[in-house]
C-alpha cells in the first residue's frame, strides 16, 4: 500500500520506505483479530494513511486485501480492515 519494501522473516515483518522509516510488525502465536469499533478485543495499533482521493485509495487497498467496514463514522475518512483484522483509515487532509 505504502510501495516500500517488504521483508518477511519467520517471527516478523517490516515495512520501510527509501529513506529509513519502517514499521515493524511481530507474529503473535495464537492472534485473534481486534473487534472495533467494539473494545472487546481492543486494537493493540492504528494507522491513518492521508490519501488525495477517498475512491482511488479505496479501490487500491480493497485490491491489496483490505475490507470496508460497515461501520463508518466519519465523512473525511473510512476505516478498512487488513487480512489479519487490523483496522486501518484512509483520510484526507
């Protein structure tokens, strides 16, 4: 989503663009994705990805895997779901 570059290793995976930044993501045994917008099973992360066009964005992540929620409570923004479950939103500035 991001176009970095992507290393998949056994216990984790990162994310980092040209310059250096990276996220890092753990593998956790035994992992039940977060229930939002309810806290039963809270997110343990969030990421907002500032986008120019809500649609264009939408279709690109839906493309990669993501999920639109049902739930959307906002105008400026939408909230997606990951493969693994993890909410995500795409907003505008």
């Amino acid at each position: 989503m991001l176009d970095w570059k992507i290393d998949v290793f056994v216990d984790r995976a990162s994310v980092c663009s040209q310059d250096g930044q990276c996220i890092i993501f753990h593998r956790v045994a035994d992992y039940t994705p977060p229930t939002w917008p309810t806290q039963e099973r809270p997110k343990q992360m969030h990421l907002d990805m500032v986008v120019d066009n809500l649609d264009a964005a939408e279709a690109a992540v839906v493309d990669l895997g993501a999920t639109r929620h049902p739930d959307q409570p906002g105008t400026a923004y939408r909230v997606f779901l990951d493969p693994a479950g993890h909410p995500f939103c795409l907003c505008l500035e």
